[in-house]
C-alpha cells in the first residue's frame, strides 16, 4: 500500500515544488529587468539634465 501511494506523492511534491521554483525564477527575471530599465533610464534622465545644466 504504501509502495503504491509513494511515488504519486513524491511526483505531486517534485510538481509542485518545480512550479514554485519557475515563479520564483520568473519573478526574479521580471524584477531584475525592471530594475535595469529603472536604472537606465534614470542615468539617461540625469545625463540629459546634466547637459541641459551646462
């Protein structure tokens, strides 16, 4: 019985954590790209307000 039920249960927990690992991930991709474009375009702004105060 107990054969039966383990492999089931360690597939719906591998699933489950995998799931968790991809949002995770792609949680963490979609941050870091908003914090690079954040930071791009703050330096452009700071780099043309800078020209702009010459």
């Amino acid at each position: 019985m107990r054969n039966v039920a383990s492999p089931s249960m360690s597939e719906s927990l591998s699933y489950a954590l995998s799931r968790y690992g991809k949002q995770q991930s792609e949680s963490v991709i979609i941050k870091t790209t908003k914090a690079i474009y954040f930071e791009s375009f703050v330096s452009i702004v700071h780099y043309r307000l800078a020209e702009y105060a010459r």
